[in-house]
C-alpha cells in the first residue's frame, strides 16, 4: 500500500462543489482518503489578478504507483472542467502530488515531492494539520519546520467549512 499527499485547490465557479466532487472522486479512481485537512482561503499564487483560491490537502492509501495516481489526477480535473490554457491561471480544480511515500520521482512528467511546496503556505498550511511531522525526503525537514521557514507571503485564512 501506498501513500500518496494531496493538494487541491479551486478558485473558479463553485469552489465548495469543486473541492467536494474532486474528494469522491479521487476516493473511487484512488483510494480510501486518510486524511483531510480544513479549507483555506488564499489570494491566488503566481497570477495574482484572479480570484482567491480555496485549498485543502488530503492522504490517500493506494494501490497506484504515483504515475497511475498522477494519470488518474488529470482525468478527474479534465472531468471537473479544469481548463489548461494560462499558468497558473484560473481553474475549476488543481491536484498537485506532493509526496509519494518517502520516494524522490524526477521524470518529465511528474516530480515528487512537489519542487516547490516548501515555497508555499497555501500548500504547507493544510498539510500540517494532519502530517506536521512528515520529514520531506529531500529537504530533510518536517512539515512544521518548512512552515516556519516558508518565504510566501500571502495570507491563508481557514474557513468554517467541513467537506
């Protein structure tokens, strides 16, 4: 069994449904979900002329490698109307791959971890609500530490929102 860390996040139309139809669906094309962070809201990344994002992270247990996990990632997007056409644009929904285990993956398809989540709050904040002590294997620091040494500077506010 494997497990594999999640970040989602929505920033167009319907965030709440986005992020609720992502979590069944991912938890029939992947595994039983283990872990679910609470929602927050943050000011878009990268791109900051659009409209705030809602995050979350989650854990799933699978029987996938991280490339039939990724696969299936961009097939659950393409159904929920993610559209590819700006980075870090606009979207219905985004699933990034953070970790796969404790494995190190560098192909031209997928890098796990995530290159750049040591670099984000919006992905750091919710993970640490449920794997703060997650040692990233690259980096060789936990989730907490990362958190405190995190360089972003936008806000990431958590809503009163259960899914």
């Amino acid at each position: 069994m494997n497990r594999v860390y999640l970040s989602l996040g929505s920033n167009e139309g319907d965030r709440i449904g986005w992020l609720r139809q992502s979590l069944q669906m991912l938890a029939e094309k992947c595994g039983a979900i283990v872990a679910i962070s609470h929602i927050y809201q943050t000011a878009a990344w990268g791109l900051p002329d659009q409209p705030d994002f809602l995050n979350m992270a989650v854990a799933v247990d699978t029987e996938l490698s991280a490339a039939d996990v990724l696969s299936k990632i961009r097939l659950i997007e393409e159904a929920l109307k993610r559209q590819r056409t700006i980075k870090w644009g606009q979207r219905t929904l985004d699933i990034d791959i953070l970790f796969f285990n404790d494995e190190v993956i560098d192909t031209a398809e997928l890098q796990v971890p995530h290159p750049h989540l040591h670099k984000r709050m919006f992905v750091l904040v919710p993970l640490a609500d449920f794997a703060p002590d997650y040692l990233h294997p690259v980096l060789k620091k936990t989730v907490l530490q990362l958190l405190a040494e995190c360089p972003d500077p936008l806000p990431v506010t958590m809503i009163d929102q259960k899914l």
